[in-house]
C-alpha cells in the first residue's frame, strides 16, 4: 500500500471527499494533514471496512 491523497481515497468508496471528512469524523478519526500514510489507511478500513463493500 502506498500513501494517497483523500481525494483518491474517497473515490475509491465511491463518495465525495466532503462524504470521506464526514465519515472520519463521524467516526473519530483523526489524521494529520498531507498525504494517507499506510497506516492512516489502516486506521480507516479498520473503522469503516474495505471499499469494495461500498461498490459492490
């Protein structure tokens, strides 16, 4: 896994990325600025499952 933007995360759930930044804190998530690192990803798909369970 290799570090993306939230942008390319929130298209791979098929959402916004105003819809992703709802979802993060919505659900206490808390990242820091710049880039998802792998583990920013982790603590993500942990909390909200995979995204293919949003597209499929």
């Amino acid at each position: 896994m290799k570090a993306k933007t939230r942008t390319q995360l929130a298209s791979e759930y098929g959402v916004s990325r105003k819809t992703l930044y709802n979802w993060l804190k919505n659900h206490n998530i808390v990242l820091g600025k710049g880039q998802l690192t792998p583990s920013d990803q982790k603590k993500i798909i942990d909390k909200l499952g995979p995204p293919d369970k949003y597209n499929g």
